[in-house]
C-alpha cells in the first residue's frame, strides 16, 4: 500500500500523513475503549525516546539508505536489527538468550538475508556501494533496534496497553517530524495534493491501519510478551511475509533462492518458538 502510494505523490507526504493518519486511529480507539493513560514519568519519557529514536532518527536514515543505496542493500542491512536488538536489550535490560535462540535468530536472519539478495530484479539499475550508503542503512537498523530496547523500558515500568503506547511513541514522533517537514518545505499542502490523487489517499490510509495502527501496537506487544531480540526477529521477517503478496499483486517471479530463504527463515522462527 506504502509502495503504492509513494509513486504517486512521494515518500516525505506518505510517511508523515500515515503517522498522522495512525494517531488519529489510535486517540478514537483509546477513547472509544475507555483506555488508561495514565503512566509514570518515566513511562512516558521512555515512549517518547523510544519514538524520537525509532521513528524519526531510524526511519529517517532508512530512507536515506533507500535513496543512496537502493531497496535490496537497504533491507539487507536491515536484517541486522535483530542482532543490534538482542545486543542492546542485553546491555541495557540484562536480556539474554538461550542457545536455541541464539540459534533462532540466526537461522532467521540467514534466511532473510536469502530472500532479500535474491529479489534484485532483472534490469534494474545497477546500485553503487558507498560506504555513507551503509552507514544510513546501518544507522537505520540501530534505530529500530534502539526504539525497541527503550519501548521495553517503558513496559518494565509497569503494564501499558499496546494501543496507548503507541499513541504516545507516534506523537511524540510527529512533534519533531511536522515542524522539521514543514519548515523545510519537504511537505506542501498535504490537503490539495491527497484531494487530486485519492487512490494515494485510500492507500495512505489502508497502510496505516495496517502498518502504524495494528503493525507497530503488535510489535510493542510482542516485547512486553517476549525478548527483545526474539520479537525483533519476528518483526525482520517483513521481506519473507511480502513474498506472497508481490507474487499475487505484482506477478513477479519468485526465485528459487528466495523460495529456500524463506523455508530457512520459517525454519528460523520455528526454532525460535519450540526453544
């Protein structure tokens, strides 16, 4: 739906107006359930460092991977995330893993790094490897991993409920993102421009039900449930769950190296659920 979407009116518009789009979701949600929020200090900070950092910080250089090094190269650093998680979560929540998910998490990675070297498409343009290229990608992966570590933080703190949580992770996201996109002119007139492309609005929207509304609020209740690094690894699998869909949608040819990866990251996941 993102993909969709940002063709037509570029990626500054969808990803800002999709964190608007989603914050709005989560506030009637929270106040047609009836939702407590009512957090610690500390709560609340740590949400909102969990926000600044994954959010805005790693998404922000994940995006400037995208434009330096391509799509392919970018999620191939990505798949570091979970690695990056399981390490910090280690170092800062005294997280560790057993052997089994040690294994797991390897296993998956593998697998995902699989998928996501394989599906280059024929005729694309060659990228070139820079090495400001793989800091963004790297500095992107740090960020989503850091965002989860401090997400968990907040939840060591007490019980939060996965939607009001991450309300406050995206609005206190958008408080940097609207002033900095605004000022800088990166987005114009986001009325006008989603009034003349409403598929790009219709697609905005159902992104954001999926991506930030459900995605993100799943992903925060995933660590509250389990380890950081384990979740994490969960949530890198995005580039084997797609498989299916561009098959269906775009009729694109899945390799057999992509085939394998994705029995290998399920293969990953499985020993990671029967550890």
């Amino acid at each position: 739906m993102f993909a969709g979407a940002i063709r037509r009116i570029g990626s500054v518009q969808v990803n800002v107006v999709r964190l608007v789009f989603a914050a709005i979701l989560l506030a009637l949600t929270i106040l047609a359930a009836n939702l407590s929020v009512r957090l610690s200090f500390n709560q609340y900070a740590y949400l909102s460092i969990s926000g600044f950092i994954g959010l805005v910080f790693g998404d922000t250089f994940l995006f400037k991977s995208f434009q330096v090094s391509g799509a392919r190269i970018s999620m191939l650093i990505m798949s570091l995330a979970p690695a990056i998680s399981a390490i910090l979560a280690y170092l800062i929540l005294g997280e560790t893993l057993s052997l089994w998910g040690i294994i797991g998490i390897f296993v998956t990675t593998a697998g995902i790094v699989l998928v996501v070297v394989s599906n280059q498409q024929s005729g694309s343009a060659p990228v070139k490897l820079t090495r400001i290229g793989l800091l963004y990608g790297f500095l992107g992966a740090l960020g989503q991993g850091a965002g989860l570590v401090f997400a968990r933080l907040a939840f060591v703190e007490g019980d939060i409920n996965g939607f009001v949580a991450t309300f406050i992770r995206i609005s206190a996201s958008l408080v940097i993102l609207l002033p900095l996109t605004l000022f800088t002119g990166r987005i114009k007139n986001p009325v006008g421009v989603f009034w003349n492309e409403k598929r790009a609005l219709m697609l905005t929207i159902g992104g954001a039900i999926f991506g930030p509304y459900l995605g993100i609020t799943f992903s925060l209740i995933a660590i509250m449930y389990t380890k950081v690094g384990i979740a994490a690894t969960l949530i890198a699998t995005v580039p084997i769950l797609m498989l299916p869909l561009v098959r269906i949608i775009y009729k694109e040819h899945l390799s057999w190296h992509a085939i394998v990866g994705a029995c290998v990251a399920v293969g990953g996941v499985a020993i990671l659920f029967l550890r």
